[in-house]
C-alpha cells in the first residue's frame, strides 16, 4: 500500500510528539494545546535528573537513548537499508545510568536529529506492505509512550495540563 494518503498525519503526529503543538495552533491531537513535546521537556530536565532512577526504573536518559537509538534503526531502514535492527542491541540503552552535561547535552542533540529526521522521511510517499506500515505506525505510538514515561519521572518535563490548555484557548478567543 502507499501511505500517499495519510503521509502528512503520520508526519504531523510524530511531529507533535517530538517537537511539540505549534505555537498559535487551534487545535492538537495528541498533547495539549501549548505542549512544547518531547525535546523541549527534555532540555528543562538536568543531568543529574536524567540520570536518576526510581524503585529500580529506568532513567530519562535511558528512555531518550532507547528512543533515538529505535528512531536512528528506523531512519537507516527509511532511507533503504535492508532490515538494520538485525542484530540490534536494544539492552544497551536500558543500562544507561548517569550522563555528564556534556553526554547529556549530545544525547538530546542526536536525539533531536533522529526525530526531525524521521519526521521528514514520513512525509515522503512509499511503498509499505502491512508489516512496514505496523513498523511505522507503531513508531509513532512507541513514542508516545516514551513521552508518558519520562513526563511521569520527572515533573520538570511534563506539558501543560487539560487546565493550563483552557486557559490558552480562552486567551486565544478573547
């Protein structure tokens, strides 16, 4: 199948998940209006934040590597290599413990490039069988969950709330 028809929404749900609802938007679909997403919540979280656990969870920057390291095995396939998560190390982010300032700072850097990356190739019209379009699809839900999960370790990287969406709405129809 082509995902011709439904390219954009793809594109605009990974979109609003990574980069977050765009200023002056009347209306969103999966974050609350103001939602600044997933990369921006991150740069308010500090190393030492990232880097800490909770009753033996994984740390944020467990989670954004796990994310940028799926995205970047996306991206390769995207962009036509054969099936790259063949022999994927998926434990390797899992045991990610502390990041310096630095490896925190090159951490959300990659991981931004991985998601605007991916972002732009769902735009692009292809060829899916069921399977791939389920890869796809799925990635957009996958991260959703990541976003939850890291909004829910820290406080400093959670969105405005179903309150503070209200009060956008009734500013911008005042």
């Amino acid at each position: 199948m082509n995902t011709r028809d439904f390219a954009n929404v793809m594109a605009m749900l990974g979109s609003e998940l990574a980069l977050g609802v765009p200023p002056g938007a009347s209306g969103s679909y999966m974050l609350n209006l103001g939602d600044p997403g997933l990369l921006a919540s991150l740069d308010k979280v500090s190393p030492s934040a990232a880097s800490s656990t909770h009753a033996g969870g994984a740390s944020i920057a467990a989670h954004a590597d796990h994310v940028r390291y799926g995205v970047s095995l996306l991206n390769q396939w995207l962009a036509g290599a054969e099936a790259p998560w063949i022999g994927a190390d998926w434990t390797a982010s899992w045991k990610k413990d502390g990041v310096s300032d630095d490896e925190w700072r090159a951490l959300r850097a990659e991981l931004r490039r991985e998601l605007t990356t991916w972002v732009d190739a769902m735009r692009t019209p292809r060829e899916l069988n069921e399977r791939e379009l389920g890869w796809l699809m799925g990635s957009i839900a996958h991260l959703g969950y990541h976003v939850g999960a890291i909004r829910q370790i820290d406080r400093a990287a959670r969105g405005p709330t179903a309150e503070d969406e209200a009060r956008v709405k009734a500013t911008a129809s005042a």
